[in-house]
C-alpha cells in the first residue's frame, strides 16, 4: 500500500451523538489536522436494524460531510458485534467456552466464528456497504471487523466441533496419521472414527497436547477464515482499495506472520501502560513485531489512547508530552498513521471512561491540546514516508512455538516465551540497536545475528534454515529448551536439541527445573561471575568450547554458555536463563563477534534512538524519555523536521523533547 | 410501632429438639429475662409436609407454652426454606447463576423470587399462619422470610428474564427510551424488540453498565415483591400485628431505604468480628444505618451471636463483656430490642457450631451466665423507650449510587464506596458525634453539615437538593468523582461534577489515578503538609478558594481541598484520597465552622458515648472497650441506670463496663 | 501373598513404540535387573478398538517376549481410560461435576463409577483377558484399574444420583432415620420421599454437613464396588494369582483402610518432592501409612519417578543417589518391590516430560546408570523378603474423621488432619522411632502409646476402644477439638469430648479459635515456656493434673495440657497446637512414661534409621541423607548387605549413602 500523507485521526461513532453534534466534530477535525477516521465499527445494529432491511442514510450523510472537510473513510464492517436480532432469531451465534457456558449478547464480540449463519449475514453486509460506498470519493480503506480474537479466541459449540474435524481431516488425511500425530497411543486416546474427536473441553486430568495444540492452530485460522471472506467481497467490488484489520500486540490467539499476508496493510491497537518506567521498551518491541510480520511494508497505529484506557485495575494518565513520544516511537519504527481510539469521548457504554482525542472535558484541556498540536506537527515528516527501516538483527518469533511451549506438564511452568524475548529484545534496545523479529523458516540471510529464545517446537524446515544460516557465515544465539519437540510436538530422537548438536557442537542429557528462589554461579572463562535462574541443562560438549560453566550443584563444572564454529558461522548456546547483567555479559560478546554496533554509542539512559531511510537520506529519531534536558550528540549534521532548526552535530533536547533530524545518508553501525 | 418493653430472645427451633427438652426451654427462658422469641424460621417442611396437608398442632403446643411463660411470639414464614417436596414437584424454584448454573436444595434460600409457584406456596402457608394464629395471645410480630438476598441475590431463569422485560416496560414504555438509557448506540447493542432483552449474563467482555444497573435494581425490587405478597395476607387477617423481616448491615443486593418503608419497623441481624480491634465503630456504623432508614423510630437488633458465629475462616468468641458492650451499643443507637440467634445452640446442620444463648456447655458456662445477666438488666432501661437518637451530621448513602460506582470499566478499581464511607464516619466515631446516613433526595434541613462521599451517580433531584440545602445555610462536603453520571449513567453534560459546578465553585478537567503505593504530597494553606493516595483530580478553581495542594506531579500546585461560599452555605470539595491524618485536619476544619461538638469531649481513646433523648431526658451511654478502669467525666449529674447509683460529674468504668446516665435534658453539643 | 524376590521393574507401554524397540526393552530389563513390569495400563483402546472387537495378538507377543527375558507380568486392566468409540455410544458415561458440568474424553478417567454401560464393559474385557492369559507363565499379578479417585472422586450424573439413593436406602432403611441423622430439622430440609434426595450439589449457602460426609462416603465406596466386580472376576478365573491396585499415599477421597482389606496386596505410586529438605519425612510418613494398611504384610511401591515428574509447577530431578535413598527407605518401611512410572520415556502425550528408567537421553545418562544399578543390587537384600516392621507407636488415622473434619462451618478453617498428623509423625520420625497408622476401632493393644490428633467424630464402638485402652494399661495422648461428634455428625450430648470425659478427667467448655498469628503461651509446670498457635480449649480439671497453663487472655491459668490416670493406664490431653519446640517437650514426657526408645539414640541430623526383622534376625537400615561423610554407630555387628562388608559397632557412610546391616536379633528399644 502506497502512503500519499501521514494519516491521523481516530474512530469514529457519530451514531452516539445527536446530528448536531456532527458538524462540530467535522470542523474540530480540520483544526487538529484529523484526515482519516475509522467508521462504522459497531453500527451494524443502526445499518442493519432487522435481518435484510438496511438503513445507510445516516452513513451517507456522515460519508459525505467528513469528504466535505477533507476527511477520508476507513470504513470497517460492524461484524465484531451482531445486532440483538440476530442472537435472538439465531442463539447459536453465540460463542461457548470450555466447560459448555455459553457467552451472551451484551458486550462485543458474541459469535463463533464457525457459525455459518454468522457468517452469511456477515458477508451480506460487507457486500452492501462495498456496493453502497465502492465509488465514494471519501473511501480509503477497508477495516473488517475488530480486533479478531479479542475476549474469546475460541468456541467449544457444535458448529465448531464439526468444523475442528473438517480441519483435521484436511490436516492428516486419514486418521490413522492423526493418531499418529497425536500420539494416542499415550493413555488410549485413539479415535476409530473422525465423529470420536472432540475439541478440548474439561477433562479430569492433563489433555492431549497435539490435540491442543491442533485446537489452537484451527482456531487461529478460524479468524483469519472469517477475515478472509470479507476480504474477497471487497476485492471483487473495490479491487483498488486497501484492507486491513486492526492487531493486538504479542496476541496469542492468532499466529500473525500468517494471518498479515492477507493484508494489504497492517494495523495495530496499541495500549502500552506508561505508568511503567519501561513502558517504551514494551511498545518498541510491539512496533518491531508488527513492522515485521510484512517486512519492509509501513504499517498503522490505527488505535492508541490520548491518555487513560478503562479496563486496567488502575488507569494511568498519559503524562504531558508522552502521548507524543509514544507517537514518534511508532513513525520511527516504521508506522505512516498514528490514529486513536476514538474521536470523542463516549457519555455511555462500557467505554466512557476511555479517553478520546476530544475529552469529556472538551477544548480547553491538555489532551485536546496535545492530539492538536501532533496532528498540526505530523505533515513536517511527510519526507519520510517511503523509507525503511532496516535492522542486522532478527530475534525468532513463532507462534506454534508460543502455544506449545506454554502448555501445561513441562518440566517447570517458569517457561514462558514472551518474557524471555523481552529479556533479549531489552538488551539491544537499551544500545539502541534495531531489531526484526522474524518466524524461524524465514530467509535470514541479511542478518549479522540471530537471537533464537526457546525455540521448543521447530519443524524440520526451520532446523534446516537455522542449521544452513550459521553454515553460511551467520551467528546465531540459541536458547535451552530448544529443538525439543517436532510439529507433532513428539520428542525428536537423538536427544534433546538433536536437530541443532552439530550445529551446536554439544549434546543435553538432562533438565534441571529450578525451584523459584534458587539461583546457581555461572562463572565466565574470562572471569565474570553471574547469577542464573530458573533452570540449568546438562550438557556434554562435542566440538564446542564453553564460555562459562556452573559452580554449585551435582553439574557442577558443566558448561552453561557454549560456542561452536559451524560451516562459516558460530553458534552460541545458553542453556540456563541469565540475570540481566549475565546476559549483558553474553550479549557483548556476541555483538562484538558479529560485529554490530549502534548507530549512536555511548547516550544517557532513556535517550531513544531509531533510524529510518531511504536509498539518499536518513532520518535519526532521539527521543528524551527523561524528565531533564539534555544534550544529545547526533552524529554528522541534519534538519530536526520538528523544529525546522539545523543540527549540527549535537542536539538540545528538553524533558519529553523528541527531534527527527534529515540527514544524508552515510555508512553506519554495521560493518 | 410501639413498645412496650424491651424485647429480649432469640430464634427458637423447637423442631430439632424432642418436646421433653421444650419445657426446660421455657423455664430457662423466664430465669433469662426472655420476652420474645422468634418461631418457626426454618419449619416450612414440619408445618407442611406435603403440599396443601399441614401439621399444625406442634406449633400450638410450642406458642401455648411460650405463652404460659409470659414469652411472645414473633412468628415467621418459613418461606427461606422451601421444602424438598416443592423442589421436587417444581425444580423451576431453584435459582439459576449467571452462568446458567442451578443452586440445589440441601442448604436454604434456594428459590428465585419470580417463581409463580413459589411465590403462590409463600403467600399460602402466611395465609393458613395468619388464620391459624390470628387470635393467639402469643403472637406479637410478623417476621417474614429470613435475611432477603443473602447467599444469592439474583437469578437468571426465565421466569427471571421475563419478569425483568416487564419490569422494564414499566420503567421505560418504549424500547427507544431504553435503547437510549442503555446508551445502546455504544457498540451496536440496540433492541428492536423487547424479547431480545437478556439479563447480564455472563458475556465476552465488559457488559453495559445500565443494564448491570437496572438488572440490580431490578433484583432488589423483586426481594420487596416477595415481602409485600405476604405482607399483605398479614395486614388483611390481623391489621394490628407488626410486620418485619430481618436486615443485613451494608447488605448490596438491597436498597434498604426503600425496603425499610414497606415494614412496621427495622429489624437487623448483626455479626461484627470482635477480633478486630475496631469492630465496635463497624457496627456503629451499622446501627446508625439502620436506625436511619427509618428516621426516628426505634428498631431491632433481631439476631446476634452470643459468642462465636461458624461460618468466618477463624470465628473469635465474645470475650467477657463484650456482648453486652456490644449489645448496648445497639440500645444507644436506637434499638429497642436485643435478640440473638439463637436460642438453643444445635447438635446438627450446617451451623451447629454457631454459638447460642443456651450453648452446647449448658447453663454451667460463661456465656449463658452473661446472656442472662443481660436479658435481666434490660428492663431498668424502659425509660429510654420512647426516646431518639439526635444527630446533626449526615453521611449520604445511596444504594443506587452503590451500585452504579462499583461496576467495572471505572478510571481506577480502587474505588470502592463502603471504606470511603468508613474513612468519614470513623472521623466522627472518634469524636463521639452521633451521625445520621441519609438518601440524597431526603430532607437535608435538620444538619449541620451533610458529608457525601464519592456521589457518582446523581439523580437531578438529587443535586438540586443538595443544592438547595448549602444555598440554604447547610455546610456540605463533597468527595472526589462525585456527580459525573445521571440516573441513566450517562456522563453528565459541562464536565466532571457539572451538576455541582456553582456551588463548588470550580471545574475538574480530568482524572489522575494513581498506582498502587503511589502518593502525592498536599500542603495546606494553614501550613500543614499530608499524603493521599490513589486520585487526583486537576481541578480549575472559580469562585471556590483553595485550602491544600498538590505538591507534585505535572499538576503541583492545583487544588486538593476547595471551600466556596454558595448563598447561605459553605461547600467544601476535597478532590482526592487522604490518608487518616489529613482528614482528621479536615474534619476539624469543617466542624469548626459547621459549629458541631461532641456531647463529651476530650475522652480517653476506647471511651464509646452516645446520647437517647426526649423531651424533657436524655440518657447518655458510656461504654469502655479498654481493658483498663477508667474515671469519665459525664458532664451533669445523673442516676447509672445500670447500677442504680447516682453520678455526679464523673464516672468509674472498671474494664468492658458500661453505664447509661439518665439525666435532664439541658442543651449539648450543637450551636 | 508370598514374595520369592524383591520385585524390580516399571510400568510398561509398549504400544507407544515400534515392535522393532520391544527387543531392546527387554535386553535392556535384562541388565537393568528388571523382574516384573505392569503392562497394559492404558490399553483399552487397543485390545478392544471397537466394541467387543478384540485384538490380542500384539499383546500376545509383548508377554512371550517378556518371559523369554526372565520378565514377569502385573497385567492391568485398562480400565482407567475408556476408548473413544465408548464414550461416543454412551456419552453418559462421562463424569460430571457438582455444578454440573461434564468431564470429557481426552486425557483419562473420564468415567462415572456408577455408570452401568462402563461397569459392564470394564467386567467384559477383565473377562477376556483373565480367559486369554490364565495359564501363560508370565503371569504374576492382576493390577486393576489405575489410581482409583485420582482427578475426580465423585460424579454427580443422574447414574450416580440414583446409586446415592439406593446407598442410602441400605444405610437407613427409613427416611425417618435418614432425617434423623441428617439432621434434616435444621433449615427444613427434611424429605418424605426418597427421590426428593440429591447429592450435595451447588447449593447457595453451606451444604448439610451429614449429606456431604455420606456423600463421601458413598463415593469412596463406589470406587472399591468398581474393583471388586474386577476382582470378582479374576477370582472366579485365576484364584491364585494376586489383585492389587495402585493406592496414592495420603489420598483423601478413598478409605484406604477399608479399600485394602479387599486387596491381596497393597501397592503405592509415590511422588515425593524431593526439592522440599523434608521430603524424607513425607515419604517414611506415606510409607508407614501403606504398611498399616495391611498390618504385617509387606506392600509394594508400585510407581515412582526416575527423576523428575511432569505435573508440579517445577518439578525437581532427583539428584545423584536420592532415588536410590529413597527406594531404600521404602524398603525399609516393608516394601519387597520398587517399581517406576514408566519403563521407557514417552515421546508424546501428557507425561513425556515425565522422567523414566530409561531416559530420552538413552543408557549413556546417569538415571540409567542409576536405575540399573539399584536393579542389580536389590536381590542382595533377599534375606528380608519375609521379614516385618514392628512399631510400638501407633497414630490414630481415620478416613472418616478426616472427611468430617475438614468440611466446612467449623469454629476454624485451621482444622485441617494431615499436617496435625505430620506434626506429631515428625517428632517420632526424628527420633528415629518407628511408627504404625491405625484406625480407631483396631486392636491397639500391642501398642506402647497411642496418639489421636483431633479425633473430632468418633463412633461408640471406638469411643469404647480407646477407654479400654487406657483402662488396660495403655498411654493415650488426645488431640483438642476430639470426641465432638458421633458416627451422624450430630454433636455428643453431655459436653464437647464427652466420651472422653472420664478417661480424661475433665471437660471443656468452650473453643477459642485464634486469629491468624495469633499465639498464647504455655507454662509448664516443670518451669519451660512455650508459644501455643490457632486453638484453645476452655478446660475445667476433675481428677486429671495438668502439666501446662495459658498465661494470657480471660482463661489465663487455665490447663493447656493434662495427665490423668484412667484404670491401668496414662491419658494425656492436648488442648491446643503448640508450636515444634513445645511438642518437643511434651512427646519427650510422654515417651519417658511410656518407655519407648528409639533404635540407635543420639544421631546426627540427618541420619535416617529403620529396622525390619524377623524371628531370628534384624536389618538395620541406615541412611545418610546428607552431604557429608559421617560415622554412624550401628549398635552391635553385622554385615552390610549392600556393600556385603562386615561392620563392626560403627559405620562409615559417604554423602547420599546407605547401608542394611543384618544382625542378630536382639532385645531393643522398648521396655
């Protein structure tokens, strides 16, 4: 998708608000530089009041007056929130959990998605709104549904059952193969007929691991299903226009590598909590995740709070001046739209009291002030928005691998792979290094390294990429309880890790699970003495040379950091989970071997740095998350487009303070 | 109602004893001063064993012998404990959770409140009681049912959800105005027709909050149905017997304000947890509610423990002198009877280690030996029975209000209206001021000072009398989040506390909750320096004057506490959560220019006083909750009604003792 | 039944893996010194992969196979793990909960004990494989089922309603005695119909106390009515050859005491944590308890781990040489076999990460070497196969009274049976002083000292017993909160402890439950201090002395604990939980009266000693759970079986090591 501007608006729901009010919002937009909405996201009920009878006049005339002030339409299908009508002619929309409760009308987000009912009506009224507004000049873009797999990311009703064993019998063919994968042998599980085969309900004791895992693989492409069928209506009626959904972060329910191919754009809903003192590590990391599922794409922060959100115990503020460092972040790590949740704070509903652009309190308050001014300030970096950014270093990422490692009855429940990326991804934002994640059967040639966290699920293309990207002159850093089990999720033969020991140089004889408390030494053959946590594997060494080695314990003396020349690359193991001065220790190394740097070294603590650029010219985004002023050095000389001041060399940045400084583009960081 | 005594008793359950042990029964009760008892609470299944064949003639015996004892009789309904049979014939009796999950006989109050066949037995078996007992000497009161909306308070069955449509159509007349007092446009919710309407069932996400409202005001209204059904058959066979149920303190489910106006008089069950060092200012708190429900009438203390209760994690025995602190306590606050559940303590059933009046020790024990000194001091205290309670201050209490402040999806979950309400009236507890609690719309006149605590939800009427009563000469403080939602819960128009702007003299731009632990510093304009905690508001000041600040945060400097002089009256705003000493700082400001004074002033910490009068007498309470003996000035002289000695001036209370002064009535405390 | 070895073995699934693997399996058992396996414990599904379809022939060739290794079998019926093809023609076969909901298919147990389909089934296929394998050599035991009640304990399908009713109808006879002892008087619960009963389902308030304990009852018997049609079977078929089943230690659903007297001998699966420093003391206290199961036979640890398990939170290896402890203190506490869960390391399903004696590492890892190393070394021990444990201690453990004890409506949450029991187990455990569990209405009169810890319900029968106990010369020691209740739950008449009162020589008259960290303290009349925790009796002393007093609180210098001489004998009373040290001094006290002494006195801390003898000799087993080399003095000579040296008075022990010194028989320990 091609960005002619910066977009910057909100959702939209002038269905909450008496007409009046319209014409109001249509000019306060102008002034604060709004150019996009999202509209329509919950009106199914208003434009569909009874099944088949369509009431679109008030959406024209809302379609028509934003055009009228220079306002483009994102418009969504309303179809994450099924009129009451239709739960009440069809109650089996509705989703059902686990233990067999069904979930009412009431909220959003009542239907199953394997509902065919649903889904009918859902495609109906997609394919009106497409024929309706398919040649409105205000019409942008598409935005189906909301936040697919928010609240409930699976439905245990008949409908469902019936489609988990369509999707089986795709999967395995026959079941003889699906009892292989799923190792029914184990407790005398098997099924002799595919109507045996349940999804996961409550059972009296641990459930079938494939079977759940297959259960989440289906229900993750159950909404990508859903998405789909919209998608092909609009691309039948309006081919030119962009589609896009709107994603949720590290979002467990749905495998989003997968799921943004079907997108000509991707979107994200991001509500970091800033009243965490890293909260921009945690959003960073969001904004690398979501550039990365289309590498090389821009994509949209379609939803953001101006200030507080409404569903956390305790709701921060957005301080003066965060909302718009939080902004900044998401343009340097490769968004071209920063929108909010919503345009105007809502007098009702279960939101009411989740900020908007325009709050309860009106013009003269500080939100309002502040949503104006980035909106007035967004078109100065108009410059930027064909350019990339672009990272030597690519953290795995891989969703199977997600929902597998974070079943029960593994050896100890401490694993848990967001946290252990974060643990890395913190390494290297804190030297304000760029980073890509990247899911393991991706092409990873570009990268100087390669940070594999607990990869414990790895099928045997992505061992072979891995494997071939070292033997090629890679560094890769892979973490224990990696390359334990298949896509089956059986145990490989050959031991633990067995896909990786020759890459690796070392095997693993066993697991030891830490108590919570306990700690060992790991002490550094250059002489550095860390704490470890949580979990230590025993390990032999074939070819590999150990770079640290446990000092307590019956392993005592066993090999804690290991690397391995393999082909023309090196492998780094660590099997044991550091503390983070350990993994500062490790990292280092690591950089220096794979020779990455920064693209400015040596800045104060909470100074962030992100590059974007294109073939000719570069864009250096610092940005002061520090309650003091600042003197910054840049590098060679620019533009700071914020300011429109030249920069030469060093920069004053006031607290909260953020430049974007033009520069030309020279060699950097990575040799 | 009138008394002619005090009453003293408990719940009586002949049926679980053999009828030897019942003439032992009475003749202990005469030796304990026992003048009432409560029968039958639980002997639905004894008095009808089948549907429509009924067993009688026990129950004469029991009342013929009560009465041959000089004992009363406040006869029940035993319409908590609908029999097996009736379950069995009708399971539809059995409530339904939101989750759709049937609560079961073998415990009590396992009926839903819209049952039609429920509620034709209940009114039934009142009926064959009344006509059975209508002429018996014995008979005194009518209690009915037991503890309304205890264990559960609502239900979800159909005959639920249908009573709940008309309930709503009563309410609303048109869907239109329903879609709008649900604010339906919010997320597409709107009903086109009334049986698409559900109760608030479990759901995917955050339900709307007016239909959670008007669901609960809809659940507390059934409860009164019920009681008025038999009510009813009460007042057309014996017009001249009172009619009571028993309450249950700061019982949510019910809005007892409004409940307490269909009853004769107030009947409360009270079980504070005397392991707690402040239980006593817990159940003052609690009388002086229940007192204030109906305004100036005498009520009853129906059921206490006369030691330990069964059913906390650790249950604390009653430590000598206790219970009858405690029990005094209620007669100073009001009550004009002192009962206990129950009699006899039970060898069977699921509370047979609740302790009773005549407990598993027998009569050889510490606790029969102090309930029946207490039952025969009592009657010295019949002067005091046509006496009240004065107060001059009011705390607000409003269940709707409640309600609608403890739904989720709020700025901060910290908010929570029973410990606020508690932080105020411990201010007055700890300075011997008797309060009234007081519904927003009621006659505000009579106080010197009203304090409302986090009034969110404010109906017009309400504000317009709050209003009134500062214009008027009243001094008013008001809390943070006060009056930001109508009756509707809708954000009110103008901004935060837009009801109130005028008299409070300022705006609130927006919220600041704060994180767990957080605090800001507040300087007042005396010089005085205090920490808050969880809520700031950043308040613009107009008319108002300033009295504390906020110290910190990107809001230092702006309003903590506000006073404003509104036509004849004061209103103080205190925008924020003070810890206990900067409300004592507070409190004092407030009453020093309210003119309020305690009756006794300058006691020693654990002195408990408290004041009945009338006309031409007053009778002044002194309870020591101190293990030490201590000398108490009393002010005039007067006689101990206790001990029968004159006091002059000064009063010796050895540790738990107590004395009630009777004295002339001069004038005290108030200006 | 009679040992002629130590068995050695696990349990084994050949159907997970290839034929191809069985061969090295056996080669494998061969030098790993297995002798028995239990085999086809989850194999329904493939000896019977439709109904009444049967496919032997694999297991055919497992069994030839195992025997031609010297291998016997402990064949199991698969009964725990109905085939999906069951459960899709009969779905009621599934449990259900007590809120109604249904248990599915998926994992394993998923069957309802009353459900006639799966009672039939069950007896079918124990039928054929009685028939198929009654003469085949490798035949050596019948395993039934697999840990009865593990993951769910009940079901409350309309099956299991209608057995409850039938269960009652034997136990009662008349619903007037079922009312009586229900208590059904209390909150009108009676019934006048059999079917108007339910199990306790949701109810809600507190359930019926006596319908929950016949609840529970009911439904521990119904799991041992489940084995016995089983055992009824193979009886007919194979007479000689012994049925067992798998027991769990501690294992609250099931009365084991009475489940084991229909076994011909008793098994454990045992899974201590042996992160915990203490797991010793839960196992020897898990072990004693098997051991009484069946006074004077030996039993068999049917299932322990290699090393790690798979279901805790973080399940902790095993480290070098703590399998081998802790086989050996099996042993020690009367087991004559060792067995595993499992024989070879899954590669998929729910326990793969479940260690194994042959790991996924393979026979290069120490578990291996562990493993068959014990295997080789266990028949040196042969001498002990028909040898017993002799205890002079006996505690008192009664399914029944743990059941009563813990429901709910108590005066404390705090009463909980098990950790009272460790409390006192310990004491004796770190005396070196072995200890048998028995039921309070068993012979007790081989016993020295008897110790009852909150015997709360107590029949007549053994009310009784434990009288003449003391009558006969016996030293009791009673627990606070014992003798409440009789066999109905209904308290006994003549105050708390009542059957106890002239043993004893008191009575009390009321409880003081404590709050959380709460303490009073103890002085002893020998002049020591203690602090005492949760409970307090309120005792008045008849002909008992006491031999300590509270010295707080308004029974301060009231007895806390009490000697009395009853007949020939010494009842010690307990009024409270004393803390470690202060049971100390009490069991110290009481042992000195008693005259019971530990085997070898004077130990270091962690010296673990236990003996088995039989008419002519001893074995002295001693363990060194430290890690550290110690001397440990053996009393008189011997030989050490396992490193078959002779030792001479004093023994030397390296860390983690363990010696069974054979001596001559020889008075000990016990006047």
């Amino acid at each position: 998708m091609k960005f002619e501007q910066f977009f910057f608006g909100g959702d939209y729901n002038p269905e909450q608000w008496p007409e009046e009010t319209w014409l109001e919002d249509v000019s306060l937009m102008q002034s604060a530089g709004v150019n996009l909405v999202s509209l329509g996201i919950f009106s199914w009920a208003k434009l569909e009041p009874q099944s088949g009878i369509f009431d679109f006049e008030w959406l024209d005339r809302v379609m028509e007056l934003l055009h009228s002030h220079g306002v483009s339409v994102n418009l969504a299908t309303p179809t994450a929130a099924p009129p009451a009508w239709m739960v009440h002619l069809h109650p089996q929309i509705l989703p059902v959990t686990a233990d067999g409760t069904t979930l009412w009308h009431g909220s959003r987000r009542h239907y199953c998605p394997h509902n065919p009912d649903y889904r009918g009506y859902a495609q109906r009224i997609a394919r009106v709104l497409a024929e309706r507004y398919k040649n409105h000049p205000a019409l942008a873009m598409w935005h189906v549904d909301n936040e697919y797999a928010c609240h409930i990311s699976e439905c245990f009703c008949e409908h469902s059952v019936a489609a988990f064993r369509e999707w089986l019998k795709l999967r395995y063919t026959s079941l003889d193969q699906l009892n292989f994968a799923w190792g029914t042998a184990f407790w005398g599980q098997a099924y002799g007929d595919w109507n045996e085969i349940q999804p996961p309900r409550r059972t009296p004791a641990q459930k079938n691991p494939t079977q759940q895992l297959d259960w989440t693989r289906f229900s993750s492409d159950s909404w990508q299903v859903c998405f789909e069928e919209q998608k092909r209506v609009f691309k039948e009626i309006t081919p030119a226009v962009p589609v896009t959904t709107n994603f949720m972060s590290f979002h467990r329910p749905i495998d989003y590598f997968k799921f943004a191919q079907l997108e000509d754009v991707v979107s994200l809903d991001s509500y970091p909590d800033t009243s965490q003192p890293d909260w921009m590590v945690h959003s960073a990391m969001t904004y690398d995740l979501i550039r990365s599922l289309k590498k090389d794409n821009p994509w949209i922060l379609m939803e953001q709070a101006a200030s507080l959100v409404n569903w956390r115990q305790r709701n921060a503020v957005k301080r003066p001046g965060v909302m718009r460092l939080g902004s900044l972040q998401a343009v340097a790590r490769g968004a071209n739209g920063i929108m909010f949740f919503q345009w105007r704070q809502s007098k009702f509903g279960g939101e009411m009291f989740h900020s908007a652009m325009l709050p309860h309190a009106g013009t003269d308050s500080r939100t309002w002030r502040e949503v104006s001014a980035l909106g007035n300030e967004l078109p100065r970096l108009s410059n930027l928005l064909s350019s990339k950014v672009e990272a030597k270093i690519a953290i795995l990422m891989d969703w199977e691998n997600w929902w597998a490692l974070e079943l029960d009855s593994k050896p100890s429940s401490d694993l848990k792979l967001i946290p252990n990326l974060q643990a890395f991804y913190r390494q290297l934002y804190e030297r304000n290094i760029m980073v890509d994640f990247a899911p393991p059967e991706a092409d990873l040639s570009s990268y100087k390294l390669v940070i594999a966290p607990n990869l414990y699920l790895v099928t045997g293309i992505a061992a072979n990429n891995l494997n071939n990207y070292v033997a090629n002159g890679g560094t890769l850093l892979l973490s224990y309880f990696s390359g334990i089990v298949d896509n089956n999720q059986h145990i490989n033969s050959g031991g633990y890790a067995a896909p990786f020991h020759e890459m690796l140089g070392l095997t693993i004889e066993e697991f030891v699970p830490y108590q919570a408390g306990f700690n060992n030494t790991i002490r550094t053959t250059d002489g550095k003495q860390f704490k470890n946590t949580f979990w230590a594997d025993v390990v032999h060494l074939n070819t590999a040379e150990t770079l640290a080695n446990y000092e307590q314990d019956y392993y005592a003396g066993g090999p804690a950091v290991t690397r391995n020349t393999f082909g023309k690359g090196t492998a780094y193991y660590l099997g044991t989970e550091l503390l983070p001065d350990g993994l500062e220790w490790l990292i280092d190394r690591i950089l220096e071997q794979a020779q990455v740097r920064p693209d400015l070294p040596n800045l104060s603590a909470g100074i962030e740095v992100m590059l974007r650029s294109d073939k000719s010219k570069e864009w250096l985004f610092i940005l002061n998350h520090t309650a003091t002023s600042l003197e910054v050095p840049t590098g060679k000389n620019g533009t700071d487009l914020l300011s429109g001041q030249e920069v030469n060399g060093m920069i004053h940045l006031s607290a909260y303070a953020a430049a974007v400084i033009e520069q030309e583009r020279i060699y950097r960081g990575v040799v």
